[in-house]
C-alpha cells in the first residue's frame, strides 16, 4: 500500500478512483485471503490497530485528506467498512460456504 501511496499526490499521479480500485480489488482481498484460519487472531486490540493502519493509508490516497483526519470520519466518506469487520465476513461466508458443501474438493481415485 505504501508504494500506492507515494505514487498519488494532491496535484499529481493516480487518481482517487484508481486508487480506491488497487484498494479493494487488490488490497483487501490479500489481507482477507485465507479469514477463515486467522480471524480469531483478528479480535485482539494490536491487529485491530495494525487492520486500521492498512485501511487508513488508502482512505488517505483516496481522498487526499490531511493526516490528521479521523480514519472513522474518511471510511464513512467513501463508504468503507473498517478492515476488521471486512475480515469477520469473509471468514463467516467461507465458513458458510465449507458448512453447505459449496466447496467441492477434487477426489483422489
């Protein structure tokens, strides 16, 4: 995210529309990957923190605010839901999804 970061400035680089874009078709799904296995680790206060971090750098990129804006504040601007919440979904739709038998694996023969 960082390198997505430096490449967009107030007058210069991506726009807010690419950048919103890299976030959540790039992003977002390589922090979400695999929810399911450590989603439990993901209700401790310090990954709460370091999820919003991530998710905070690209509300930054996307509206080009100051620093000093609330990360709460940016997310409802451009209606994202905090990181640790996107996470808790994908984990409960992939669990759904193993429980239904939506998933079917290869068979050995």
């Amino acid at each position: 995210m960082w390198a997505c970061r430096r490449a967009c400035g107030a007058m210069w680089g991506l726009k807010p529309s690419a950048v919103h874009w890299l976030y959540v078709a790039v992003i977002r799904p390589s922090v979400t990957f695999a929810s399911l296995v450590w989603w439990p680790g993901c209700q401790t206060a310090c990954a709460k923190r370091k999820l919003s971090r991530v998710q905070r750098s690209a509300c930054l990129g996307i509206t080009g605010a100051m620093c000093t804006t609330p990360t709460n504040a940016m997310e409802a601007l451009i209606c994202l839901p905090p990181l640790d919440l996107v996470v808790q979904s994908e984990a409960r739709s992939a669990a759904h999804r193993l429980e239904s038998g939506m998933l079917v694996l290869p068979t050995s023969q």
